[in-house]
C-alpha cells in the first residue's frame, strides 16, 4: 500500500507546550511505596528515593507529575502527609482500599520532584474537603508570609515555598466511585468558589476544573457545560480522562484508538467554545488531558486483591507490543492537538499502568510503552505542523472509516530538525510513504526508529527486559512503515 504525508512549513498547529509529556504518581499500588520511594532499597538516596526508578523516570524528560491523585485525593487530608514522619498517621485509604501510612506526602514528594527535574502539578481534595483547606494548602506550598500555614512549612524544615503554579481542582468528581461525587451543579459552584480563595492566596497559580471522568459518561457533554458556565473566570483548564484497551482482543479494531481519543478531544473544545461564545469572553480554555492512557489487562486480576494492604500491586498492566503502538499513536493525537491541549499526563508513572516497573527489593524494567512515550518526549518539542495524508482507509468492529496512516511533525525551535512521528495501524499491510516535507530544503532523514514485530501480544517483563525494543531501520531508499507500527523520522538540515 501506498500513501502520500505532505508536511508544509505553513501548516502550524501550535508551538508544543512540553508539559502535554507530563505524567502522573497517585498513592495507589506500589507507585509511591515500592516505586518511587523504598528506603530499605539498595539504590535509595538519603530521602529514601530510589535511584534506579530516578534515573528512569529522567531518560523520559517528564517535566510535571500530576500528585497525589487520582481517586486518591478525594479522601485525602494533606496535612497527614506533613512534618514528623514518626508522628504521621496511618490511615484507612478508600478509593483503593488499601492501608496509607503517609510515610510520603508533598513535603518529600516536592524534593523527589526537583531531584527528578520536573514540576508538580498538584491536586486538592473537593470529596471530603473543599475551599478552607485548599486555599491552606496553597499557602503552605506558595506563601512567603508569616503565617500559619507558611510558617508550619519553615517548621518543617523548608524555608523556600514550594512554588507550584498549576492546581487541578478535585478529581472526576462527577463518578459514583469517586469519594464525594457530586452533581454537576454542585461541583460548578464548589469549582469556582475553592479556585476564587486559591487564587487570593496565590494569583499567580493555573486552575484545572475537572471535566467528566470520560466521554462515556452519560453526563458528559452537560458536565463541562455547567462548570464552564458557573467557573470560566476563575480557571484556566479543563480536564478529559480517557483509557483505551482491547478487552475483546481485537487489534485491527484497537488500531482505531486514536480517532476515538481526537473526537472526544475535538467534542471538548466545542463545549468550550460554546461556553465562551455564550459568555462572549475574550479568554480560551484550554484542554488538560491529565489522564490517558492503555488500561485494561489488570482489571481481573485487582478483583481478587485482599482489602486494607499497604502498597498492593494494583494497576499492574502488563503491557505488549501492540499498547505501545496505540501509546505512540495517542501522543501523535495530543500533538495535532497541541494548539488547545497544553497539558497531558500519562497515567501513570511508575508500576501503576506505567512504563516503569520495579521488583520491591529487586530492579526496574522498562515496559514496551516506556519507548514511544521517549521519543515523542524527546524529539517532539518545538513546533507541530500539520501533515496532510492521503492513503486508505479501514473499518473494523467499532472503529469506522479510520486513516491508515497518521503523521504529525515538529520542527525543532533552531530548526536544525524535523521529527516526525507516523502510524501505520494496518496490520497486515506496509504502507510505502511518500513524504514531502514542503518549504524545507536541504533536510535529510538521518533516523528512521520504529516500534514493530511479529507478536503483537509480545511484552517485557523483569526476565525478559529488552524482548520488545524500537527497531533500527534503514535511512536509505523509501520510507516504508512496517503493517501495525508506531515510527519515528529524524530529518536534520544539511551543513
Ligand atoms: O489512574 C487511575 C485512576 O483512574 C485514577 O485514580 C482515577 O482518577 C481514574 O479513574
């Protein structure tokens, strides 16, 4: 098969803002307890981080990690998580149903951050709690003043504030499993008047309403419209959540993930124009894609964890071949949607639905979707173009009319480089691509790095760590994408 990608030098999405390669650590499974942190670990630093999962999670470029949850959040009281660890309370946690004993909270998790290079973006609780502790929890972060909560901080033992700049106001507040689910009415007026006090606290902060918890949800659609109606002014950012899978083991069918992932993407900044039309405001929102993800192969197996554990391994999808290609070719949606997606996260990080993994006491691994999230991290900062495609297209279960091939690029700020990452979601078929990238002379493809196999079911495991790697390909000749692969091309300008 054949297909033609024209990328012209005119074609601007947006400048990519490079925290849509964020990720996410929630206290849940073994993320925080047996991933990130492990005082008893060979590798642990002096704060007990460990330095095997560290240097990890730096080879991926995160540069914000959405904390502490998740579920999590909303049953969660900040303040157990402060000062003395001997005096820190051991706590039923009841989203996960799991034993939290708070050895970790944001006075260690702002440091793993720093030593990590990245930033928090960090969420408060509007289950359980709403604006007073929200609004205290800004000052303890934020605040240079000589008070309470900023004073309890120094006690603490840290002078400097913490000065986190972006703040997700709950989380999928409007799902009966979460703690203190709410109407959407409820939830607007909450929203808005939690994120009024954060914002005298801190006016420099960022506020991420939460929209619905996904596009399946019966409220979706009505949910975003009543928190923008009653919160537009005091927020920046609305939040989409989405999970794909292939529970019915059809992979020409799971293939069609991406165009899924863009309409719901594409149905939310329609709500949100309408939203501001209505309003006849001056101000955009912005779209957070602060959970996304392949989560699907633990389901069954969770059902059988025993209650009241600390750190159970729980989220644990094990991921292959054919997850990462639909990993990669998410990341390809987010960036031709870069001119409203600002934020992203992949959920998550570490152990829970992550690409990397840890043996408690033992060693780390890299999970198949740890490489297209790398090199779409890595390489896809600058500017996004637009590439048009020209080439056939399938149906196939629920996945109706869907392009084979999907392509965007980014040209590199110093325009030195052109990335461009592509999909071939055929299975059974190469697609020899025809590529133009217009208004760019003097470019020559000097990588050509693809995520392909024969076993789409093939995954790594402690055992088996490098079973499925990115696969080197020739930059000579024409460019062909292997049936059912994720690629990514490398042009440099010539000297
Ligand atoms: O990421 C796992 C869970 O998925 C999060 O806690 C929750 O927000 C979502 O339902």
């Amino acid at each position: 098969m054949k297909a033609k990608v024209t990328i012209g030098r005119d074609k601007v999405i947006s400048k990519v803002d490079n925290r849509i390669y964020s990720s996410f650590i929630e206290h849940l499974g073994r993320a925080v307890y047996g991933g990130i942190y492990e005082p008893e670990h060979e590798t642990a630093d002096d704060m007990g981080f460990r330095q095997d999962v560290m240097e990890l999670v730096k080879e991926l470029k995160v540069p914000m990690v959405r904390y502490p949850g998740g579920n999590f959040v909303s049953g969660y009281n900040w303040e157990d998580g402060t000062g003395d660890k001997s005096k820190r309370p051991r706590k039923l946690e009841l989203a996960w149903n799991s034993i939290e004993t708070n050895e970790v909270g944001i006075d260690e998790f702002q440091e793993w951050s720093k030593r990590a290079s990245s930033d928090i973006m960090m969420a408060v609780n509007l289950g359980t709690r709403g604006a007073d502790d929200a609004r205290n929890l800004v000052e303890y972060c934020n605040s240079k003043t000589d008070t309470y909560y900023a004073d309890m901080r120094r006690k603490n033992g840290f002078e400097e504030p913490f000065g986190i700049k972006l703040w997700c106001l709950g989380n999928e507040m409007d799902g009966d499993w979460q703690i203190g689910t709410k109407r959407a009415h409820e939830y607007a007026r909450l929203a808005c008047e939690t994120g009024k006090l954060m914002k005298m606290v801190d006016p420099s902060i960022e506020l991420v309403a939460c929209g619905s918890s996904s596009p399946l949800m019966d409220s979706f659609g009505k949910w975003e419209e009543t928190v923008l109606r009653e919160a537009y002014d005091h927020v920046d950012y609305l939040s989409l959540h989405s999970y794909y899978g292939n529970p019915d083991d059809n992979s020409q069918e799971y293939m069609g993930s991406a165009v899924v992932m863009d309409r719901f993407i594409k149905d939310v900044i329609a709500i949100c124009d309408k939203v501001k039309a209505e309003k006849k405001s001056e101000k955009s929102i912005m779209l957070s894609f602060d959970e996304w993800n392949v989560w699907f192969h633990s389901h069954e197996q969770d059902k059988k964890q025993e209650p009241w554990q600390v750190a159970p391994p729980l989220l644990e999808d094990m991921y292959n071949l054919e997850d990462a290609i639909v990993v990669g070719d998410l990341m390809i949606t987010l960036l031709k949607n870069s001119d409203r997606v600002k934020v992203a996260c992949l959920a998550q990080l570490v152990n829970v639905i992550a690409p990397i993994m840890t043996v408690t006491g033992g060693g780390v691994w890299k999970q198949t979707i740890f490489y297209p999230f790398k090199y779409t991290s890595l390489n896809g900062r600058g500017t996004a173009l637009k590439a048009e495609i020209d080439c056939e297209r399938f149906t196939e279960g629920k996945a109706v009319d869907i392009p084979v091939v999907d392509a965007v690029a980014v040209v590199s700020d110093d325009e030195t480089e052109i990335s461009v990452f592509a999909v071939n979601r055929k299975l059974d078929e190469a697609a020899e691509i025809g590529l133009n990238l217009e208004g760019f002379d003097g470019y020559e493809l000097t990588e050509h790095i693809s995520m392909e196999g024969e076993d789409l079911k093939a995954g790594n495991s402690i055992d088996e760590p490098e079973k499925v790697v990115p696969v080197n390909k020739s930059v000579d000749g024409s460019i062909v994408l292997a049936g059912g692969s994720w690629n990514y091309l490398k042009f440099k300008k010539l000297a």
